[in-house]
C-alpha cells in the first residue's frame, strides 16, 4: 500500500514539475530588453563613376573594345573578309548557274543521256560533277581576270569595295557578252523599257544575267537538237527491220538501245560532245 501511494504522490507532482522546468528554460533564454543589439546606420551609397564617352575612351582616359570595320593599312578588317566570305558561300549555287557555263553544260549532258535512252546511267551526281569541273576550266581564265584586278588590290588596300566592283565586273561582262545573243538582249531591255546602249559594256547586270540564261537556254537545246539526230535515225531503222519482219509486239528500244550504245562507244561520243562545249566558249 505504501508503494501505490509514493507512486500516485509521484505522478500528482510530475506536471508541476514539468511547468517549472519550461519556466526556468524560458527565462533563461531571454534576452533583457537592455540586452539587445543596437542596429547600426547604413552606409551611404558611393556616387557612380563614368562609365565611359562616345569616343571610345573612359573617364580616366583608358580605352574601351571597339570594332574597327577598316583594318591596318587601309586594308579590310577580318570581321569584313569573314561577312563577305559567308555571302559568297550562300549565293555559289546561285552565281554558278546564273553567272557561267553550267547550265548550258549540264543541259546537254543530261540530253545526251536521254537520247541514248539510259535514263539513270550516267547518274545524276556524274553529270552534275563533270558540269562543275568543265564550267571551273571554261571560267579559270575569267576568275584570274577578276582576282588580279578585282580581289587582290582590294585585300591589299589600294582600291576601295566600289572600285574593286567596277574592276571585277568588267571580265564578268566580257564573258556574258560574248555567249548572249542580240536578240535576247534586245529582249531583255526593252522589258525593262530602257534602250540598248551603243557600248554593250554599258548594260547593267540586272539586264545582261536574264539575257546570257536565256542565250544559254536556247544553245544548251541546239546543241542537244543536233545530238538527237543520230540516235533517231537508229530508232527509226530497227523499227522499220521489226515491221518487215512482222515481230510488231517486240518493243524497238530494246533492239535499237545496244546499236546506239555501241555506235556512241565507237565514235567517242563522250569526249565528242565535250569538245563541242569546250570550243564553243573558245
């Protein structure tokens, strides 16, 4: 009996205890009014330093990044070389069809597969290739023309960007000139309402580009007109042999295809049809 009542005596003080614990945890950990940190004042904001003039100079006279568009010498900076090398790199598809001999090239080289009647041999990539490389020979010596007088000076400083236009354009125009035909230059300017000029060289480009697509159009077919005849004259005597000997229902392209192949094989058909573009632009 004794036990049980220690034990209830015990538990009846536990929460009185516990009370006074948190009281005296409470007033410990309080800070007294006096206690308290005192704030201190803030510091002034400095006044703001120049950040620099119009000229490229700051306000204690040192020098600021600026971009030169002029390089050293007079000639032009690499930011300018690298703008106008990515431009040239964006329009070559352009310029190479427009500017020089690739479409009359690869217009007959392509009509010249076709009336073999091999519609996929040579492929696609061959042709255009062979074009690229013919059009680079046909056009070296006026690519030479335009860097002597027209790049180079201009990298070296000594000419200015619209001088080194003038310069580069005039072998340009000697080359388009001598390929247009009158007709379709004629053609051209009077589109445009504006007289031919007694000087061809006077033409502008915008005129003269339209009229050597055209000229080269129209010789790139001639050219391939011509190409067509023989082949015709080998369809028409293997279809008039199958006529005679009464096998109408065997197609005559599967006769007349090994003749024609064989006949373009022994003349040297190739090199022949290349000669002709080559001493067209010579």
């Amino acid at each position: 009996m004794p036990s049980h009542r220690s034990r209830a005596a015990r538990r009846a003080r536990a929460p009185f205890i516990a009370l006074f614990i948190v009281a005296v945890c409470v007033l410990g950990f309080a800070s007294p009014a006096h206690a308290q940190t005192t704030p201190v004042a803030p510091t002034p904001p400095s006044a703001p330093t120049d950040g620099g003039s119009t000229d490229g100079t700051t306000g204690d006279g040192s020098q600021t990044l600026q971009i030169d568009v002029a390089g050293s010498n007079g000639k032009p900076s690499q930011s300018v070389l690298i703008i106008l090398g990515l431009t040239v790199l964006a329009l070559a598809p352009s310029l190479l069809i427009m500017l020089t001999s690739f479409t009359r090239i690869v217009i007959v080289l392509t009509l010249t597969r076709n009336a073999l009647g091999l519609q996929g041999v040579p492929p696609n990539q061959v042709l255009t290739g062979l074009a690229l490389f013919l059009s680079l020979f046909v056009m070296s010596p006026t690519l030479s023309q335009m860097n002597e007088e027209g790049l180079q000076p201009y990298l070296d400083g000594q000419i200015s960007q619209s001088q080194a236009w003038d310069n580069a354009s005039v072998p340009l125009k000697d080359f388009m000139l001598a390929n247009t035909r009158s007709a379709e230059l004629k053609l051209m300017a009077d589109a445009a309402k504006a007289p031919v000029p007694e000087d061809p060289h006077d033409v502008s480009l915008t005129t003269l580009i339209p009229a050597f697509i055209l000229s080269e159009l129209k010789t790139a077919f001639i050219i391939g007109f011509v190409v067509f005849i023989p082949f015709i004259v080998i369809d028409l005597v293997v279809s008039s042999v199958l006529m005679s000997l009464g096998m109408m229902m065997l197609p005559p392209v599967t006769i007349s295809l090994p003749f024609k192949v064989l006949l373009f094989v022994m003349v040297g058909g190739w090199s022949l049809v290349v000669q002709t573009l080559l001493s067209a632009y010579q």
